[in-house]
C-alpha cells in the first residue's frame, strides 16, 4: 500500500513537471511570430539564431512566461493557505476580497506617485499590494468570528471585494488620462509588459515566502486537524495563524502587484491538486499546488494571447471560465456530505 502511495506521488509530480515544461515552450513558442522548438533551442543555447525570434524570445516571451510560472504558482500556494487556514473549500485570495484590497492600495499609491512624476518601483507596488492585502485580511478575521456559515464568509469577502473595487474605480475616475490607462490595463489582470526585473523581483520574493510555508508543513499538518489538536501536539496556534495570515499576503501582494487581479486560480488548483494526489498533506500539498497553480496560469494565459487574435483576452476571464466550475462542483460535493 505504501510503495502504491509512493508511485502515484512519484507519478503525480512527473505529470505536473511535464506539464510546466510543456506549456512553458508552448507560450515562448506561440504567438503573432511563431518559433520554432529548433530557434527556441538556438536561442537558449546561444547558439546561431534569427535576431529577430531571439529577440522576441528574450524581451517579451521569456520573461512573461516565467511571470505566470511563478506568480501562478504563488496565486495557488496563497489559496491553500486561506483554505487551511478557514477550513473551507472555496476560500481564496479572490473570493475573500483580499485581491481586491491589494488592488486598491496599488491604485492609490500608482495615483498618488505618477501625478507627482515619481517612478513607481516594483518595491513599492509589492508593499502597497502587502499593506491592502493584510486590511482587506484583517477585515475577513473579523468577520469570520462573527459568521461560521461558509455561505456566509464567502458572502462578507465579496462584499468586502466590491467596497474596495468601488474605492479603486472613485480613484480611476480622477486620474489622469494616462493613468487610467495604465490602471485599466492592470485591474483588468494581465501578464502583458513583463520585464526581467519583474521576474527578478518576483522570484526573490515568492521563493523565500514559499520556503518559508514549506517549513511550515507539519505545523500545518497537524492544524489541518483542529486548533485542539495542533496544541496538544505543541504547536503554537497562535502564531501559526499570524504566519499564515503574512505569508498568504506576501504572496497575494506579489500576484496583484504585478499582475492585476486573477480569479479563481487560488480555489481550483488546490482541489484539483488534492483530487489527483488523494491527500491533504502539506509536505506533497505545497510544492504540488505551486506546480498545478503554474500549469493553470500557463495555460490559461496561452490561450488569452492566442484564443482571439490580435486581440488579448484578459487572464482573469480566461481563469474564470475553467475555475468558475470547479467552484461549483466543490460546493456540489459539499452539499451531498451534508445530505449523505
């Protein structure tokens, strides 16, 4: 029984693996200028190449595919932090208005420091993004004391969703026109002008954060199992959950401030995660979420580039048309262990 566990994780893990790699070629690949498997070769390898496909592959390919590898893989991490840290479901960066909150502060302070000519910094959108993502967070908290339903959690983070959206788009209506271009494009969440130091950026700040959630797995593990129970076994409740609450942030902050708002992401690839691994357990759970969040992502992007060409699809309508559905069928499933 064991060495079968052992050999669908083992399998599991190549799948996603593939996959990454798969959709990853595809997406330097694919595009207005189609390259070659052979020039996209050439290119990695230094090799003699066409300028014009290197150049195409360096400056706007690469850099954007390795931002939806690794945001969509950050998006997905953030969402099986919130539904461990809630035990719910369809608890998400999204769903519970912490998006939502990141994008408002990241649209005050884009305001505030392009009408004063001041160049906004990836530093600067990352903590903007972690400061709207802890109040919207703080607001969640509160509430939840308060509600126990999941209805009714889900219902408050929505709420809290639109409160920001409407404080965002009050500061979009008095923007200048250049920057409610700049804002429009964002809000709407896109990978498009991703650029190296981006990629610089965002990897610094996903891979330490995720390390840091890894080290977390067997406290995790055993709060997956009750507040109770994680006491008893000497876990520091308390703490835990203030880690969760920063991590979860840190990541969602990093998502938003550089690519908008994405949807759905961070409820369907957790479950799906689960679904094909069949545990819940936070050492396989986590680097198997950050895989599947970036397959999602990849290929979802993939195909708001190409879907309707030339035009681009937004990443999160894309998001929404094949998360929207796992969403339903967990509530589905919800529903019939209650009746069961």
């Amino acid at each position: 029984m064991k060495n079968n566990k052992t050999y669908r994780y083992a399998a599991a893990f190549l799948f996603l693996g593939f996959c990454v790699v798969f959709f990853f070629l595809l997406n330097i690949g694919i595009g207005s200028v189609t390259i070659p498997l052979a020039e996209i070769k050439n290119a990695l390898t230094g090799a003699g190449t066409n300028e014009t496909a290197a150049k195409i592959l360096w400056e706007l390919r690469m850099p954007r595919a390795l931002a939806v590898l690794i945001l969509g893989g950050a998006l997905a991490l953030a969402g099986y932090l919130l539904q461990t840290f809630f035990h719910n479901p369809i608890a998400g960066p999204f769903v519970l208005g912490i998006s939502s909150g990141a994008k408002m502060a990241v649209a005050l302070v884009m305001v505030f420091l392009l009408e004063r000519s001041v160049r906004v910094t990836s530093a600067d959108m990352i903590m903007a993004a972690f400061l709207g993502a802890l109040l919207s967070m703080g607001f969640v908290l509160l509430l939840s004391r308060r509600v126990r339903g999941m209805s009714m959690l889900v219902v408050s983070g929505v709420m809290i969703g639109y409160i920001c959206s409407a404080v965002t788009e009050l500061v979009v209506t008095f923007a200048d026109d250049a920057d409610i271009v700049n804002l429009h494009n964002w809000s709407q969440g896109s990978f498009s002008g991703m650029t190296w130091e981006n990629v610089r950026v965002m990897s610094v700040v996903v891979a330490v954060t995720a390390v840091l959630v890894f080290l977390l797995s067997k406290p995790l593990e055993a709060y997956q199992h009750g507040e109770v129970y994680a006491q008893n076994l000497g876990v520091n409740v308390p703490l835990l959950r203030i880690g969760i609450v920063i991590l979860s942030s840190i990541l969602s902050a990093c998502i938003v401030a550089f690519a908008g708002p994405i949807s759905f992401v961070g409820i369907a690839t957790p479950h799906l995660v689960k679904k094909m691994f069949r545990t819940s357990a936070p050492l396989l759970m986590i680097p198997a979420c950050f895989l599947g969040g970036s397959v999602f992502c990849l290929f979802c992007d993939l195909l708001a580039r190409t879907l309707l060409p030339p035009t681009e699809l937004s990443i999160s309508t894309v998001t929404a048309i094949f998360g929207a559905p796992v969403v339903l069928w967990i509530m589905a499933e919800r529903k019939k262990e209650r009746t069961a």
